[in-house]
C-alpha cells in the first residue's frame, strides 16, 4: 500500500525518503520481509494508524531482502524492527509486533495528533472539575482509541463525580491492566459507598455512622471540601472506622480528583498526620 503517508523506500532513495524527510516530520520506518509472519500482523496496522494520523508521520516501509545494505546499516537482526527518525537521527525503536495500544503509544511519543489533544483537553477539564465537558472529551477520544486507560480513567473520574455509579461500575469492571489499573481500582470503594448511600439515604443515630453518611450525600452534591472535612473528623477519632472503609473512601476521593489537585494536597497532608 501505498499514499501520501505511506512510501516504500530503498537504498537509493532512503537518505531523501526518510533522512532528509524526518527533518520536517517523523519517519517511522518498518524493516520488514515477506516470509515474516509478524510482519504480516505488524504492517498493515502501521499503515491503518499511518492513514489516521493525516501526515503526523510518514511511514516508510522497506524490504530487507531486497535492501541488505540497509538491513546491515542499522543493525536489522529480527524483524519486524521499526525506527522512528526525527531531525535525521534514530529518536526510537522496538523490535516485534506490538500491540495496537503500545503501538499508538510509540507514535503518539513523536508528534501529538487531535486525538491526543482530546485526551489533554480532557484531562484539563478534569483538573477544573468541569466533568460534564470532560466527560465528552474522554468519549470523543474513546471513540477513536478505544480502551485506552488514560482516557478510561479519566471517564471514570468523570462518571464517579457525577453521580452516575452504573455507568462507574462497568468501567472498573472492564478496566484493563495497566498502570492506571491502580488510580482506577482506589475508587472502588467510593463507589460502592456512594451506591449504597444513594438507594439507602437513611439517616443512623450513632453519631459517626450519621458523619460517614453526610460526608457521602455531600460528595453527591459535589461539596468535596465539606466531604473531605467530613472524613478527616471520622478518622481523628477512629482511624480504623468501619474496618478501614472511611479511610479508603477518602482515598478514593483523592483518586477521582486526580493525585496532582490542588484541592487533595492539603487533605492528603492532614490525612497522613492523622494515621501516622
């Protein structure tokens, strides 16, 4: 296949196809060969990401069978081996067939695209507690990266805030491994909490069951101060309060805020200063 984004490259023309070229825009280069069965996985979803990126890179394709000297320059050894070229040099690379996340991860590290813009507008919303506008930032992302974990986290956030804890549910359900698995998984019992509070809004006479409770209809309300206040005084006088489940409320408030808020830094401070 080939297009605008897309050239087959070979020893007479690889310094002006992708050297010379990089100094305007990425190259990624797939040394490949037609008896490689990755290759054959590895190739045409390249050239997929290559037609959706619209010029963020060009993919340059070319056979080592018949380009040797290529193969030999670079140090080819196991192919499928990508080199991505910025600016004339080897900026990255990997050997194998990547999976279609990691891969988008290898491209995105090159050159942002309008859909990594989503994922940062999206993420910017979060950090301003804009969640419905937020929310529709992850979903437009989604659309075009789905499972991506980032985004999925940050719907997440999104949902949790808002109150809508089945639509929560599912997305911890189908979260995948990752390393947001774990900012993910902080909040399950916030939203276990919440769901229970919101089907069961009854009010107990025992004075810190009444305070648990209140701090959870005032995170329903979105007044995440009071909610936190609310937490911290349970925790002062009983750290361990319902088995530790306060506690891990509170984190995973923390989690849906984002670790890097303004407003969790001081809670966590005062959190820590309590437990320890």
């Amino acid at each position: 296949m080939t297009s605008d984004h897309i050239v087959r490259v070979t020893e007479l023309d690889f310094e002006y196809q992708v050297i010379e070229y990089s100094r305007q825009s990425p190259v990624v280069v797939d040394f490949w060969a037609e008896w490689c069965t990755p290759c054959k996985t590895l190739g045409p979803l390249l050239e997929r990401l290559a037609e959706e990126g619209r010029g963020v890179f060009r993919l340059a394709t070319v056979d080592v069978d018949a380009n040797p000297n290529l193969a030999l320059r670079f140090g080819i050894r196991s192919i499928p081996a990508v080199k991505a070229f910025r600016d004339g040099e080897v900026a990255s690379e990997f050997v194998g067939a990547l999976p279609e996340p990691r891969l988008r991860e290898f491209l995105r590290a090159l050159a942002p695209s309008q859909t990594d813009l989503l994922l940062e507008k999206g993420q910017s919303q979060v950090a301003a507690q804009n969640w419905a506008e937020a929310e529709k930032s992850f979903h437009q992302f989604l659309e075009k990266t789905p499972a991506f974990p980032p985004a999925l986290l940050g719907l997440l956030r999104c949902q949790v805030m808002q109150g809508r804890l089945d639509e929560a549910a599912r997305t911890l359900a189908g979260f995948p491994p990752s390393k947001d698995f774990i900012a993910a998984e902080a909040m399950r019992p916030l939203v276990e909490a919440l769901g229970r509070t919101k089907s069961s809004p009854l009010l107990s006479e025992n004075p810190l069951e009444a305070a648990f409770q209140n701090a959870l209809r005032l995170v329903l309300h979105g007044n995440l101060p009071a909610a936190m206040d609310g937490l911290l005084d349970i925790l002062r006088q009983d750290k361990q309060y319902r088995g530790g489940e306060a506690r891990r409320v509170l984190l995973g408030l923390f989690s849906a805020l984002g670790e890097e808020s303004e407003l969790v830094r001081p809670y966590r401070a005062e959190l820590a200063m309590i437990l320890f």
